[in-house]
C-alpha cells in the first residue's frame, strides 16, 4: 500500500506537531506545508528537509501527491480553508471548532459528501488513552447511575484572537461529554466574562442538561494563574476524575457513592441514603499519544473507507451546542435550547 500524501495548512504551535505526526506514521508522508509566516516555513525546513514550504495554499492544493490536508489554522479561517481543499476533492482533518457557526459547518458536510472525500474534526480528547478509560466505565454502568459530571479547563493564556474561550476550551469539554454520555445537551446555560477587556470572554462558566436529568458544567478560563485539565464524572456508585495533566495517575477511580434507597412499610415511599466508602483505584492506562492515535485513525478511515468517529457530524453537534451558548451568554446565562434541526 502506497503512502498518502498529507498537506500541513497552518503550521503554528499545534500544526508543527501534525507535521511530526504524519511524519512517524509509516501510512503517511507529509508533502508540503503552508503557512503565510515565513519564520514558521524555516523552522519546518530545518526539522523536516523532505516537506515543501510554501506561503500559496494554491500551490499545496494543486499539488497531485497531496491526498489530504489538515488545517491547524485559527478557527475563524477553518471555513474558508476546508471549502477550498474539499472542492479540489483533498480529504481534509479540520482542527477544533469544526467551524464558527452552524451553517458553515452544514456546508462542509455536504460538501465532503458531494466530492466523496473524508471530513474529520481534530476533537483529540476522544483519542486519549485516559478518556477512552473513562468511557468504558460509563458505558459499561459500573459508576451506577450518572449524577453529573464537571470539568475544568484553567490557565493563563493562550489567548486567541478569532473566538471566546469557550469556542476554543469548552470545545474540547462539550465533545468529551457528549462522548462519556453518549448523548448531546438539550439546553445550556452560559456566562462569562472579558477580563481581559479584549471583546471576547476569556472566563466562561457552561451548564448543559442531558438527557435523564444529567447535567454537566465546563469551567474554562485564560486568566487563571492555575492550571488545571480535569475532567470529573460522578455517579451513584462511583466517581472518576480524569487528570491530563498527571501522566502516572491520569485517571482515578474513586469507589464511592450515595444513592436512595426505599424505607419499607410502615414509612413506604420515603427514602433513606445508602453511602458506599470504598478503595481509590488507578487503572494502568497503555500510553500512547492522543494526537498520533488521531491522525493514524484518519488515515485508516481514508484507505479502509470508515466513517471517522470525530466526523463533520461530530464536529456540528459541538458547535450547535456552542451557538446556543452565544445565544444563552447574550441573555445573562438565561436557558437556551439547542437545536438540533438541520437543513442536511
Ligand atoms: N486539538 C487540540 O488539542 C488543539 C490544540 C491546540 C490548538 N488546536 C487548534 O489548532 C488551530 C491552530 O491553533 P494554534 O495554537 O496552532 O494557532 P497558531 O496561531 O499558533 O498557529 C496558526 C498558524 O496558522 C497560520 N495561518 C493563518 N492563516 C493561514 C492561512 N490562510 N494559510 C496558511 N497559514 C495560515 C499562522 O501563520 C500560524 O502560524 C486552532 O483551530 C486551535 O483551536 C487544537
């Protein structure tokens, strides 16, 4: 089997590690770059002497030995950008947010579908080793049932200049839930915060109900001298807390809960609480690179024609989630449902 050629647009702090990426993969080699800042164009010389370097994303796309391009641009160019390869039938890996509104991210569904190409969303967290974890504890019923789950997403900077931090943190937190529940919120409720004073919120608190009751709450900020990437699922017999930044104990199971249980007669109807204090696991997690498990998972949906578990689909339901949170943010954190109505 032949390699597939891969095209870099956008080769900034996230898109070098593409380039390496593709590199190690023995499915791939990576062409040619493009990138409009020439001192991002020398570094990928220097690293990698077998990728060209070019400035003209025309000259990436015409090239025949390009099969597919991945775009690690700002998220506000991601439209544009994705338009262009799709048309010129290049399969194409979009980084998170698929795109900055819903109807642009229908568009380049439709036309991934029209050209017979793959669309895929760089949503990395599901391809992390720790996540996957997590996610077969819940979707194997061992936490019981699910309460709620939180996440916090904290540090200083860095800070982007297209989209709020929740367009570029809670992203990531929205996809995770809507992964570990296997479900997409049916409402949000949003506020944030421009501390920063730079006309976009930098501190963003999110609450999403699932369905069954399930809430979740994404707390992200670029102004938190604390950095946190936590992750924390809490149900009836079981609480799990995902840490990605702590390698040796990324995931933590915590054996213990609270759950009713029916008084029998004479008080029938009523409840007591049942407390279970059990052991702290840590489950031995195989470790391996969340991004390298996602380009590899790429291209095997490009040579064996599968449908990529973060496909343009999945890349709409979060940003569906993300435009009722600008909508709910306008009205002072007010309720609003998200609509899943497509015009597809
Ligand atoms: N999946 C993840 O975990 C993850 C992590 C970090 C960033 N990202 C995403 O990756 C994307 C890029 O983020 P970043 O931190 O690397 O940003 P960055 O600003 O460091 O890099 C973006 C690069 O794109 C280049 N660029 C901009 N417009 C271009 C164009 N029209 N043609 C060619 N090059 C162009 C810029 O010169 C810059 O070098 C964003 O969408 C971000 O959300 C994803």
């Amino acid at each position: 089997m032949e390699e597939l050629g891969i095209g870099i647009v956008g080769c900034g702090y996230w898109g070098i590690n593409h380039v390496r990426v593709f590199t190690e993969l023995p499915e791939s080699r990576v062409v040619a770059v493009c990138d409009l800042r020439q001192e991002r164009l020398r570094e990928v010389g220097q690293r990698f002497a077998q990728v060209a370097v070019t400035t003209d994303l025309d000259e990436l796309i015409g090239r025949q030995d390009v099969d597919a391009v991945v775009i690690c641009t700002a998220a506000a160019s991601h439209y544009d950008i994705a338009s262009i390869c799709l048309q010129a039938g290049k399969h194409v890996l979009l980084e998170k947010p698929i795109t900055t509104n819903v109807a642009d991210a229908e568009d380049l569904i439709r036309q991934a579908d029209s050209r017979g190409v793959k669309l895929m969303v760089g949503h990395t967290f599901l391809y992390n080793a720790g996540i996957r974890k997590v996610k077969t504890y819940t979707s194997q019923g061992e936490l019981g049932r699910i309460y709620y789950l939180y996440s916090q997403r904290t540090n200083l900077g860095p800070i982007r200049e297209d989209v709020s931090v929740m367009w570029d943190l809670a992203t990531h937190d929205v996809s995770i839930f809507n992964y570990l529940l296997d479900s997409t919120p049916e409402w949000v409720s949003a506020v944030g915060a421009r501390v920063l004073g730079n006309g976009r919120e930098d501190v963003g608190f999110i609450s999403l109900g699932y369905p069954d009751g399930v809430i979740g709450h994404a707390h992200t900020s670029w102004a938190d001298p604390h950095k946190v990437r936590e992750v924390v699922v809490v149900g009836s017999d079981k609480r799990i807390v995902f840490n990605d930044l702590s390698p040796q104990e990324q995931v933590r199971v915590f054996e213990k809960g609270v759950k009713p249980v029916p008084r029998e007669a004479p008080s029938y109807g009523e409840y007591h609480f049942l407390l279970r204090n059990g052991d702290i696991i840590i489950p031995r997690i195989e470790s391996s690179e969340p991004l390298k498990n996602e380009c590899k998972h790429f291209l095997e949906c490009i040579i064996d024609d599968r449908i990529p578990l973060t496909d343009g689909e999945n890349g709409l339901e979060v940003v569906r989630v993300m435009e009722a949170v600008d909508r709910s943010l306008e009205r002072k954190g007010a309720p609003v449902e998200v609509s899943y109505e497509g015009s597809l």
